[in-house]
C-alpha cells in the first residue's frame, strides 16, 4: 500500500501518539486514586487501603516513566515532521512547555517523595499524594488548553501567520477548555480505579491479601462508579459545545449527512459512506439525539453543507461514527459492572462470585479502548483541520518523505513492544510478590504476610 508523504506522517504520528496515551491517563488516575485511598485510610484508622495504596506506587512510578519516555519522540516529531504546524504554533506552544520545565522539578520530587517515602507519617505522605496529583492535573490541563486552542483557534492572535500568546492563562477561558479537561481527566480516573478493581479482584480470586482486596474492591468500584459519572456529564457538556464550535465533528460523530435531515435522531449504528456522502444502513432510536443536545433551540447541520462552506473536505465519518460509539459502548459496560461489584460484593464462595471476580479482571482493557476511541473522535473528527478553520493537515506537514516515515514507525513499533513487554512482565512480578503487610504479633510468634491476612497496622 502507497502512502503519501503526509498520510505516513500522520501514521506515525497517530502511532506515537496513541501508544503515549497507554501511559498518561494511567499515571494521572494512580496518582488521584492512592491519595483518596490514602486519605480514606487516615479518616477511618484501617490500616487496609493504605496498604493497596502502597502496591500501587510502583505501578505508578513504572508508567510515569514510560509516558515520559514515549512523550519526547511526539516533540521531535512536530518539529521535523510538522515542521508547517510548529511554524505557525510555536508562539502558543512555547509558553505551554515553559509551564512545563517549571512544574517538571516539582513534579519529580513529588513523584520520589511518593514512591520511597512510606516510612514517613501518613499524613506527611498523604499530603505528597495529593499534591502530586494535584500537579499531574495541572500539567496536563495546560497540554489539554492547546488542544483545544486547535479544535477552536480562540484566545490567541495571529501576527504575520503566526499564533501567540503572552501565558498560558490567555487560553484559560477557552470555551472547550473545562469540558475537555473534566472529560480527560475523569476518564484517566476510570483507568486507575478499573486497574486496581482488577487487581483487588485477582487477590480474591487467589485467596491472597482477602482483607485489603476486599475493601481495594470496594473502593476502586465506588471511585471508579463516581469518575463515570463525571466522564457521562463532562461528555453531554462536549457534545453542546460541538454543535456550536465545531459542527463538523458533531456531524460526523452522528453520521449526519443532511441538515434537513432526521436531526433529532439518534443512529445506533450505520455503515457511513464518505465518498457516496450517505449512510447505507441506519439503526436509529427516534428522538435521542435531543438528550445529548437540544435539537429545538440548535440547527444542526448536516455534512454535505458543511462541506460546501469549508471548501476543505470531510473526516473520515465511518472511523469517527464507530470509534464513538466504541466509547459508549465500553463506559456502558463498566458503569454496569461497577454496579454489580457495589450491588453485592462478589466473593469466591458466593454463587456468580467468581464469575464477577473474573470480569473485573477482563473488563481491564475497557478503559483502554474508551480513551483510544475517544482520542479518535477528537483528532480523527477534526480532520482535514490540524487547527480548525486556519491550518490543514496538508500545509502543516514538513516535508519527510513517506519511506523515511515509515522507518520511523517501524523504529516505534518495535522500541514500543520492547517496552511493553518489560512494562507488562514487570507488572505481573510486581502482582506475584503482592501486598506489603506487616502484622504485629505477640512474642515467639512470627509476623505473617500470607494467603489470608489480617494486617492491624502498616510497616515502613
């Protein structure tokens, strides 16, 4: 198959970008989750979540690492392979990574203060966690703003063909900015609480460390249960703010070729034709649309017009319609497992018990999808834009040939299955070895830390 110089770009890019992504939203979620469980632990006096808290720090130090290491190669690849885009950007991206190399010392010390110092109070480690997690928000809403900045170019001027800003601040009071990070952040929540759910429900399932899986069990379900939530209300909030700012996307993500069209609809599923500009078959539920966006009050706009207005072309509406309702579909799943967990607590004994056990366990790569599928919708969607209405993908590529792409993505493919590999491998011993648990007990009796623990306080 040929590519174009600037679709093997895009390859790459989307590669790099999409592989960085199994990381972050990890790290981020970790970060929030062992210092609620931290929290939790101190107000009730259990020594029980603190301990899950403490198995996590290095799951969480291990994919900080590797989302630093698979974050450089998307910069080196703006300036050489998007040499177009960074022209016309630096002024706004420039002040964005300056914010970045003042918090990063901030961050690191955090972040070593967090995975070595558990031989501190817990509420001097506590507060380390929480402020950690505070900073990984903080960093990552400043990325999120220049996002947005690109669905919607508001905030900054354009001198001589060149955005700028004077802070990060100017972007601050963009209208997609708080859906979009509300919408990141929360769903980087879900991944963390489906991983310790996992985690919490393997222990069970081997009999191992029963007091603490049960109550990680517990908690991860309620944290996880809260943060869907969030990701259902910040995703309706996106969705009024599509219709307004970019209506391509919306229309897209709807399959919504005509603006006279059943507006009001909602396509449960249909097989989009972007080159015929129609839909082939259509499964739709009358009326639904109008909960995601009130359909008496907003015109929406079919894709045909909106093309003949832009002169620029359409995304690719199938890839755009599906990765959606992939979403959807996975946050659907896990709020209804989420549920069952706090329903009744499975246990291994109960009849179902080991069955829910085993889904928490499978249901693991769900998050995973939804945060892939979703990072479709919003770069896929935007296309042929790389800045909406300013920049099209075609001017903002360099000019790489498409072989020398392509070798690149061969080097990342395989760097990167080097790295999961180890990443994955080191997981599973970290899984084999278990929880830190100390029990004080009374003399000549040695401290146990084995198949069925009743831990009464923590060690260093």
């Amino acid at each position: 198959m040929q590519y174009s110089d600037v679709d093997a770009s895009r390859l790459l890019f989307g590669f790099t970008a999409a592989y960085h992504f199994l990381f972050v939203p990890l790290t981020i979620g970790l970060a929030a989750l062992m210092a609620a469980f931290e929290g939790w632990s101190l107000m009730t006096g259990r020594p029980a979540l603190r301990t899950v808290a403490r198995f996590l720090s290095w799951p969480f130090v291990l994919n900080f690492i590797c989302g630093v290491l698979t974050g450089y190669p998307l910069r080196s690849q703006i300036e050489l392979h998007w040499a177009g885009y960074a022209h016309v950007v630096q002024g706004v991206v420039g002040p964005v990574f300056a914010f970045e190399a003042q918090v990063a010392p901030v961050m690191f010390t955090l972040v070593a203060v967090v995975a070595l110092g558990w031989h501190l109070k817990p509420v001097w480690h506590l507060l380390a966690s929480t402020a950690l997690a505070v900073v990984l928000v903080v960093q990552s809403t400043a990325i999120l703003m220049i996002n947005a900045w690109m669905q919607w170019p508001e905030g900054a001027e354009f001198v001589g063909g060149k955005a700028r800003i004077a802070s990060v601040m100017d972007l601050a009071g963009h209208p997609l900015v708080v859906p979009k990070v509300l919408h990141t952040i929360a769903g980087a929540w879900v991944l963390a609480g489906m991983f310790v759910l996992a985690v919490c429900a393997w222990f069970r399932l081997r009999q191992r460390h029963v007091d603490e899986a049960r109550a990680g069990l517990r908690a991860a379900a309620v944290f996880c249960l809260v943060s869907l939530g969030v990701t259902a209300l910040s995703g309706h909030w996106s969705g009024e703010r599509l219709v307004r700012y970019q209506p391509m996307k919306f229309a897209a993500i709807e399959a919504l070729w005509e603006t006279d069209g059943r507006s009001a609809d909602f396509l449960v599923a249909a097989l989009p034709d972007t080159a015929a500009q129609l839909n082939r078959f259509e499964l739709a539920v009358p009326g639904a649309l109008g909960w995601v966006v009130d359909t008496s009050e907003v015109r929406l706009q079919g894709l045909k017009s909106l093309a003949r207005d832009s002169k620029a072309g359409l995304p690719n509406v199938g890839l755009v319609f599906w990765s959606f309702r992939v979403m959807l579909v996975a946050w659907g799943l896990m709020t209804l497992l989420m549920l069952l967990v706090l329903w009744r607590t499975p246990e291994p004994h109960r009849l179902g018990g080991r069955v829910v056990l085993f889904a928490c366990v499978a249901a693991l790569p769900l998050p995973w999808l939804a945060i892939e599928a979703g990072w479709i919708v919003c770069e896929s969607g935007r296309q042929p834009w790389v800045i909406t209405g300013v920049l099209t993908t075609a001017q903002a590529a360099g000019k790489v040939p498409a072989a020398e792409a392509m070798l690149h993505l061969l080097l990342a493919v395989e760097l990167g299955a080097v790295m999961l590999w180890v990443n994955v491998r080191l997981h599973l011993a970290h899984l084999r070895r278990g929880l830190v648990v100390t029990q004080e007990l009374p003399p000549g009796r040695a401290a146990v830390s084995g198949r069925r623990s009743h831990s009464a306080a923590l060690g260093g």
